[in-house]
C-alpha cells in the first residue's frame, strides 16, 4: 500500500511537470509574439508593398495582426490554456485556426492548422500554415501557406519595423 502511495505521488509530481512545462512554453511563446508590437512595412512575394500592424488588445490578452491591404485580413493571437492559437479572419471567408510551437532559439514561431469555422469541406482553400521568423527586433518574416483542393501556395513576406505610432 505504501509503494502504491508512493508511485502515486511521482506520477502526480511527473503529470504537474509536465503541465507546467507546457504552460511555460506557450507564455514564452505568446510573450515572443508580443514584441512584434508595432508597424511594419515590406514587400510580399509578388513584389507589392506591404503594411502589417500588430497591437495588444484586450488588456493585454490577445495580440491582433492586420494585414493592411486589399483584403485586409485579420489574425488573433491568444492564450488557451497551455498553447497559443492564432484565429485568421480570410479574405477566402473562413477562420482557421492554427496551434503555435516555438523554436528552442525562440526566433521562429510555427502555426499549423487545428480547425476552421465557416470551412464548407476540408478541401475548401484555407490557411492551413503560418512562420514567423524573428532574426531581431526591428525585422521579421511571415511565411503563409494556404490549401485548396490539395494545393498549397506560399506567400511570403519580409518586413521592416516602422517608427511610426500605431
């Protein structure tokens, strides 16, 4: 009975790492994604230019993306318990979402495709993949990837902090 206490206790001790573990995770992740506070300006893999704004909003608990353009899409970035979800309002109509995972180096931060809302099929097109790459703090890169009937196409942006006011 006193060994079956005792493994108990360690299975318990072991399970809490492990949640704290990944809780730590997901706040270095989501902290990451906060430094991205501000404006940016770049160009897009089609060579136009480009405007990207990020701000925290509500209280400090979600940071909003706007891609600023024809389109002007929105990404959610949020804590969910113990991971990080983005939620991107497509110009396509629906909303992906997409869990977040972080580099050891904390420079790039990988989004893949959980679920969306407003998906006809799963073979509607749809962002399916989100990189941010963060080499330092004035510059950073977003590599989106979006599916359709099975295809993927890419696009690329590399941009530049702006000093401007939000």
């Amino acid at each position: 009975m006193k060994s079956l206490r005792i493994a108990l206790c360690v299975l318990l001790a072991v399970a809490t790492t492990v949640v704290a573990s990944a809780q730590s995770d997901a706040t270095k992740t989501f902290d990451q994604l906060k430094t991205l506070k501000g404006n940016w300006e770049g160009k897009a893999s089609n060579g136009k230019d480009l405007k990207v704004v990020f701000r925290p909003t509500s209280g400090g608990t979600a940071m909003m993306s706007e891609i600023v353009g024809d389109e002007d899409m929105i990404t959610m970035f949020h804590m969910d318990n113990n991971r990080v979800l983005a939620t991107h309002y497509c110009g396509a109509g629906n909303q992906p979402r997409m869990q977040a995972s972080m580099s050891p180096d904390g420079k790039t931060i990988m989004f893949t495709f959980v679920d969306a809302t407003n998906l006809a099929t799963p073979k509607t097109g749809h962002m399916h993949a989100l990189l941010i790459t963060m080499p330092d703090a004035d510059h950073h890169s977003e590599d989106w990837t979006f599916v359709a009937d099975g295809k993927e196409v890419k696009e690329h942006f590399d941009l530049t902090r702006t000093h401007g006011s939000l």
